[in-house]
C-alpha cells in the first residue's frame, strides 16, 4: 500500500537540512536517495533508473506504463551553492527554518521547494499517467548531472517538459545559454625590482579584460534579451616581488546563439595564449502559441528566465517537446544570504503541478 503524498514544506525542510554543494558527489548522493525514497514509498509503481558513476549522480523515476507513450518530466537538481559567509547570515543556512510562513536556508527557493513540489505531485498522480521525474547533481557549475544523465532521458518518449525552478511559479519559456571560458595569458618571470628582464602576463590579462569590455561582439535576440560577460575570477602571480608568468580569469557568458562568436574573440586577442571551454550550454526557447503551453494552468511570461537551467541539456534530448520553467521560490534570492521560499508557494506548485498531470494523455 502506498503512503500518503509527503507534507510539501516538512519534504523541503528536510531536503534544506543536507547541505549538498555542487561538486560534492557523496552528499548529492544522498539526497538524490532521500527524494527517491520520499518518492517511491508514496508511489511504489515508479521505476528506478540509476547512474552509474559515482562521481556524477543522477536518478530518473517513470511510471510503469507503455514506454512508447510520451511522457511529462519533471526535471530538478539536487546541488545547490555553497552559503558563502555563514556568518552574514541572520540564520543557520541549514536549519531550514520555518517562520513568517518562509522556510529558510541554502537551496530553499534553488530548487528544494521545487524538488518538493514535484515529488508530491507524482505521488497522487494516476498509476497510467506517463510521467517521469528527472534528479540531476551539480547543475550549478554546468548542468553536469543532466549531461550524465541526457542518454536514460533520450530513450524515454517525451511529450514535454517542466523545470521546476524558482519563477515565483510563473511559466518561463526559455533562457539563454552560457559559455564559460578559461582565458590565459603567458609571460616571462623576473625578479619584482626588475620587472624589464621580464614580461608580466597580469598586465597582459588585464590589457584584455580592458578591451573585452569596450569590443567583445555582444549581440542580442528579441526574446531572450542581450548577452552578458562576466569576468568572475582573477589568477595571477604567487608574491609580490616576483613578475608573474601566467594568468588566467574565468569569464560567465551569457548567450543568444552559439557563442562562438565570442569564444573567436578571445581567441584572437594577440596578449591570449590558451582558451579553454568550461561550461558550453545552448540558449532555450519554447514558442508561446504551443498547444500544450497555451493549456498550462499559468500563463506564460513574456520574459525569460535569467539564469540557465538543465533545460539546456535535455532540449538537445526530448524530440523537441515543449520546455518551461515554472517553479516556487524567488529568483532574487537564490544564491543569496538569507535564502528562503514562501510555504504557499511550494504548496501551490505541487497542486498546479498535479492538476497538469491529471490532465496529461493516458
């Protein structure tokens, strides 16, 4: 006999009590084990498919019906970031708090209120409905989970897609892409009172960044807005009395098509020795006029989502089915102190997410 459907804010509670930083296989393990077991005690019927590297878990749960019937997935991952200064915090970031009808901590809003939402949905679910719920590990640093997982996810007969991630349970029809890039610099060491004898690849990178921000060929598109570049971390040099020989600084693009424009740009600048692609993930747009879109219970927004999601991965795999957003929690602040969601939205998403499967094709 199967359970009742988990108590959507006690589920996320506990989801936000297990710090699960992205590149931290081990505890992404185990809360990929504590979602399916949550998932599976109130809906036995659900199929377990597991990865099988260690190092890049994932779980896929379908129902146990006609394989050749599409099914509806729901995608989320487990990772979250790290809770940078705990100290700044007003409270634990993995006490999962429960007051003035927020839970608060890390992960909350990014994306364990949607993780929740979406395993009480399956859980009253028809047993014939043809459903599936996608767990994916490190998304944060590059969707690396639904890579891992995107061969499980192409053999399935999918006939759309949701993301539950935090839209304040607004459907979002698309985002753009990112490509991350390693840049490096090469110069030649010498001592810090004569810096002639040597070439300073520090001045050469930051020479670079000063261009990039005057010349880097940004473009735009009508929907998803312009691209973006971010110079987020900066390598260079070990002590001050020493020319530095190498630099490196690893730069968030935010893009439109495929980037590799931009990724022709640093390559050309004279001053660049290497550049390596860290992170190269398409840009997502489903069209509004979608017959399944237009019969969502929410009405699609009219903006894009401003960060990237597993969707990037799994559009390439899912016969081009319909792909949204659409999940509790508040975008301005994930990643940030004091993360937290509103309980009424994550238990507005598990019921919108159910009323969707109740009506998904049998």
């Amino acid at each position: 006999m199967s359970a009742p459907a988990p108590d959507v804010a006690e589920l996320t509670r506990e989801l936000v009590r297990v710090p699960t930083v992205s590149g931290d296989a081990a505890a992404q393990r185990g809360l990929l084990g504590l979602v399916t077991d949550a998932a599976t005690e109130a809906a036995p019927h659900l199929r377990r498919i597991e990865g099988p590297d260690r190092e890049q878990p994932w779980t896929l749960l379908t129902s146990a019906t006609d394989p050749a019937r599409p099914r509806l997935v729901i995608a989320c991952h487990v990772d979250t970031v790290p809770a940078s200064d705990p100290g700044g915090w007003s409270r634990d970031p993995f006490g999962a708090d429960l007051d003035g009808g927020r839970i608060w901590g890390r992960g909350a809003s990014d994306m364990k209120a949607g993780v929740a939402a979406a395993v009480a949905a399956l859980a009253v679910a028809d047993l014939e409905t043809p459903l599936a719920l996608l767990l994916t590990s490190d998304e944060e640093i590059g969707s690396r989970g639904a890579a891992a997982a995107a061969g499980a996810v192409a053999d399935l007969s999918v006939g759309a897609v949701i993301v539950p991630e935090a839209t304040g349970n607004r459907v979002v029809l698309g985002h753009r892409g990112a490509l991350w890039l390693a840049v490096r610099t090469r110069g030649v060491a010498a001592h810090g009172s004569t810096p002639e004898r040597g070439h300073n690849a520090l001045l050469d990178l930051v020479a670079v960044l000063g261009r990039a921000d005057r010349e880097l060929p940004l473009t735009s598109e009508p929907f998803l807005g312009a691209e973006t570049w971010n110079p987020g971390v900066l390598r260079g040099g070990t002590v001050p009395n020493v020319v530095p020989d190498r630099a490196e600084v690893l730069i968030d693009q935010r893009t439109v098509g495929t980037g590799a424009h931009l990724a022709a740009w640093w390559r050309a600048q004279a001053e660049v020795a290497e550049v390596d692609v860290l992170v190269d993930l398409p840009a997502v747009r489903t069209p509004a006029d979608d017959p399944w879109v237009a019969g969502l219970p929410v009405e699609a927004q009219a903006a894009p989502a401003t960060y990237f999601t597993d969707a990037s991965v799994l559009t390439a795999v899912t016969g081009g089915a319909p792909v949204v957003v659409w999940g509790p929690g508040t975008p301005a602040v994930m990643h940030a102190v004091d993360e937290h969601v509103e309980v009424v939205e994550a238990e507005q998403a598990a019921a919108a997410f159910a009323a969707v499967l109740a009506r998904w094709p049998r």
